[in-house]
C-alpha cells in the first residue's frame, strides 16, 4: 500500500469538527473492492464522514480518478476482472495489508457475494458494508425470495417456485401458465440468463441455453420460468434497514428504459404511481427487506402493467447505479447512510420526515453505439467538457486524456438533473447533454438526445421494451457523435467552415470549433 503523493494521507492531513471526529469512531479506514465512478463516489462521502479510503486498481485502471482522489491505493496484478476486482484471496491479502476496517463493495463484481462478505469477517478485521452474507444469499436466490415473498403476501409473478428439472417438466408448466413465459437463472441478475419463450417448440433450445448462460455466468445452472408480461413498467423503491428494527423506504424510481434488460435512462419519483399506491408498495418494501433480516441499504423491484397490480420482481442487496435521482429529491446521502449502518448506527431518518422535493433525471452515459446496436466501445477521450449549473451533477471518473478499458462495464458518466417539476428535469437534462463534449469514444448522449424528445417518453408513455419498440426512431435519431472520418477530411471540411463564415462574416463564439458548427448545421438539416 502507498500514498500517491509520498506525503502523509489527506485524511490525517485534514482536521475533523467534533461531529465528524465521532464519526471516525464507526471506521478509520475503509476499503473499496471496486473501480471508476462508485469508487469515486464511496471515496467523497468517506470524506465527508472524516475516514480515511483506500482504492484498488488494476493494470488499466493506474490513472482512473479513483485512483489519485484516495487517501491511499493498492495494486492488483491483472487486467480483466477474473484477475483483479472478482480474485477474493488477492482482496482479502489487500484488506489485511491496508489495515482496513471496512470494506465497501459498491455494485457489480463482488457487491452481493456471500462468500465474499463470509471471507471478510473469516479472514480479516474488517467489517464488510452491506447485508449479512445470509441475507445476500437468501436475497439472490430468485426462487428463495419469490417463495418468501409469497410467504410474505407480497404479489409475485405467476410462475414456479422450484429449480426446473427438465424440459418434459418446463412444457408441463407452461400448460398452466401459458406463453409467452420467461426463464430465468435462479442464482442472477442483470438480465444474465434470461430467454423469452413465445411457444412450445422454442422451449427446449431455450431451456439449455438459458441453463448453459446460468452455470457460465453464475456457476450454478439452476433455471426457473414466470408469466412474461408484454410492456410493464420497471419501478423499484429504495429502501434502509438497521440493526434495531428501523426500515425507511425513500420512494421509487422509475427504470422503465432499458435495453436488453439494462438500464439506460432513470428518474424519481415515477409518473406511473399515485400518491397512495406510492406508500402502499413502498411499505411492502420495507416488510420484505425485514422479512428476510436485512440490514443496510437495498432495493426492492416491482414490474406490472397497472399501477394497482404491481409484482415483486427481486431484491438487489447492494447500492444501485441510479441511487443519485433518490438523493436528489430527498436530500439524502445514501452512501454516507450505508456507512452509518454497517457501523452499528440506527438510522438517522424516519419515515414520517421523509417526503419528494422536485423530480430527478440520470442519463447513463455509456461507451457504447447506439449507432451499432450499442455496441461497447473503447479508446481514449480526447476532449471532455462536463456540463454544469444548477441542479446538476455529474458522477464520472473521467478525465481528458483517460483510456477507456474494454475490459470492464461501459459506463462512464452519469448525468443527474433536478427540476421542480417533470417537465422542467426534462429541459434541464436536453441543455445538460447539449452541454456535454465528450470526444475520442462512441458514447450514449445522442441517444438521451434522442429519448427526450420522443412525445411517448414525454408524456410518461414508457415500458421495458420501449427502445425496441422505436428500433426504427432510435436508428435514425440517436446517431452518435463519434464520426469515424479521416482526419484530414475533418481538416478539410473545418477549413470550408471557416471560409464560409469569413464570407459571411461570422464568427463562432469563443471556444467552439467550426466542426462542431458544422455538426450542429447538419444535424438541424436531418430534423
């Protein structure tokens, strides 16, 4: 372990108000199994709450934000995440090496396997921040947890409440549920393992490829099956449990556009839930995370087609990705409140103070085509401009100059906005993204262009199968920015602007290129 600078860590560097000073008592230093933005943003409310931080990186990742805005760092030999961010002993030795005591996992990659939080409190003195390892277990096992929601009264899909044993089997339930139906892996997540089945003859090669996926992805080929529903709505509430019998839900968020069951676009609250079945499935929330002993910070995810009749999906036992829209329109930190939990603190909130303040957008920009069927990409950024105002954030790691790895998630930013009103967060994210210059990598910000212009999406007319559906709109639309063209042509082409506004005599306002002129000219002709 070392510190960057060879000069002693910020966190001893900094002086603490009493406040933070009792805080510090929780944990002095914690660290991060995880990389780019969460690790970023774990390392700012460690800040905030006066602990010291500690960053993991990988070969590729020596220059990543997290990296430089740690107290301190560890390397990990390696490249992809079999050898560095998923490898438990090489962890484990970094955990006892930096003399951590806590680790947070962020999401992804470690975030909610059990033997890893066992492998913790086993082999090490750290505390690990999230649920008990019998809680992620039970949690993500999605059979496990539709069987004790079900125990619960919690509305489930319809489906079956047992590892299949083989397709003979699979076309008996599908007598009784009917087509079409969806398989999926019982020990995942993420849209891992999944197939549509819209017939009986498909069921067979559904079958074994759905448990081929499951065993590669998850090490366990466990398959089930539930009712498919044709254009449901994605909502999940955000919700804490402590150690003394406290849960707070802090409302929903509405993750409804996504793309091969991946989310790209969210918002909070959502506009397909009134005021009351807002409190109804968020108290049923709560109730299935106590239900199964949890503590900390989780989600719960509903999926339905009507707001009256919404289904328990799974529980996610880590922070989410889109965590920022909920902060936003309740004002709290959610990682500093995580922190607090798995310190041995209650919860600082009550349910009661708790109420929506505005609403709130993130755009997921992702190093992905959305030219090429969002293809990954990867690269160097050459220019970055990160848009600002108020009511804005942007959550990255990026930084002009950083190579972007093809070895990890595709996520690079994540564009957040508040408005007072559903319509005004819609403005101020389409001026945010015209805002937003990122250059050198094939991203997703003309597809957000594109979505919030869309009069469905406007009117709060959205499901899971939403960008499917407008395959035809997007591929005409959502043209990303990422141009491959010779750079002598844009030399060229540049050139021509340039007379032809000497002609006129124009001139472009300071620090906008005539390419990105002539881009915008052309992208108006396209309208």
């Amino acid at each position: 372990m070392f510190n960057k600078t060879g000069k002693p860590s910020q966190a001893k560097a900094r002086e603490h108000s009493p406040v933070e000073e009792t805080r510090r008592a929780l944990f002095k230093r914690v660290l991060i199994a995880n990389r780019g933005e969460i690790a970023v943003r774990i390392i700012r409310s460690l800040r905030d709450l006066g602990i010291e931080s500690v960053a993991l990186f990988s070969d590729v990742d020596r220059q990543c934000m997290h990296v430089s805005l740690a107290d301190f760092a560890i390397h990990l030999p390696g490249q992809n995440s079999l050898e560095t961010y998923l490898n438990v002993p090489k962890i484990i030795r970094c955990i006892r090496e930096s003399g951590a005591d806590g680790v947070h996992p962020g999401y992804g990659f470690l975030a909610e396997n059990a033997e890893f939080a066992e492998a913790i409190e086993a082999q090490t003195s750290a505390k690990f921040i999230g649920p008990s390892p019998s809680a992620i277990r039970l949690m993500g096992d999605k059979i496990g947890a539709r069987n004790l929601m079900q125990k619960q009264g919690v509305p489930i899909v319809p489906g079956c409440d047992h590892a299949i044993a083989g397709v003979g089997e699979l076309e008996e339930i599908a007598k009784s549920i009917g087509f079409p139906l969806i398989l999926k892996a019982a020990g995942g997540g993420g849209g891992r393992g999944m197939r549509i089945v819209n017939q009986r003859k498909e069921l067979a090669d559904a079958f074994e490829s759905c448990q081929r996926e499951a065993q590669a992805a998850f090490g366990r080929a466990d398959v089930f099956c539930e009712s498919y529903l044709q254009k449901p709505r994605h909502i999940e509430f955000q919700i804490f449990c402590d150690q003394f019998g406290n849960g707070v839900h802090l409302f929903e968020r509405e993750c409804s556009i996504q793309r091969r069951h991946q989310k790209l676009f969210e918002e909070a609250p959502s506009a397909f839930l009134s005021k009351e079945q807002r409190e109804h499935y968020g108290a049923i929330a709560v109730k299935a995370a106590q239900a199964a002993g949890y503590h900390g910070t989780g989600t719960v995810e509903f999926i339905g087609e009507n707001p009256d009749k919404l289904f328990f999906m799974e529980m996610n036992t880590r922070i989410q990705v889109e965590h920022p829209v909920t902060e936003m329109i309740t004002g709290t930190d959610i990682v500093a409140e995580q922190i607090r939990i798995a310190g041995g603190e209650p919860l600082s909130i009550r349910q009661e103070n708790l109420s929506i303040h505005g609403w709130s957008m993130e755009a997921r920009i992702n190093a992905e085509d959305p030219a090429r069927g969002f293809m990954p990409q990867s690269g160097r950024i050459k220019r970055l401009h990160l848009p600002a105002g108020p009511h804005v954030r942007v959550d990255t790691h990026l930084t002009a100059g950083y190579d972007v790895p093809s070895t990890y998630d595709s996520l690079l930013a994540k564009l957040v906005v508040w408005g007072r009103t559903r319509e005004e967060a819609m403005a101020r994210m389409r001026s945010s993204l015209q805002e937003f210059l990122l250059e050198g990598v094939a991203n997703t910000i003309s597809f957000h262009e594109a979505l919030l212009i869309h009069p469905a999406f406007q009117r709060g007319n959205i499901h899971t199968h939403f960008i499917a559906d407008e395959e035809a709109y997007f591929a005409n639309k959502a043209r990303s920015r990422v141009e491959h063209v010779d750079d002598d042509v844009c030399v060229l082409l540049a050139g021509l602007m340039t007379l032809e506004e000497s002609n006129f005599k124009m001139e472009p306002p300071v620090g906008e290129s005539h390419w990105k002129r002539l881009a915008r000219s052309e992208a108006t002709k396209r309208e």
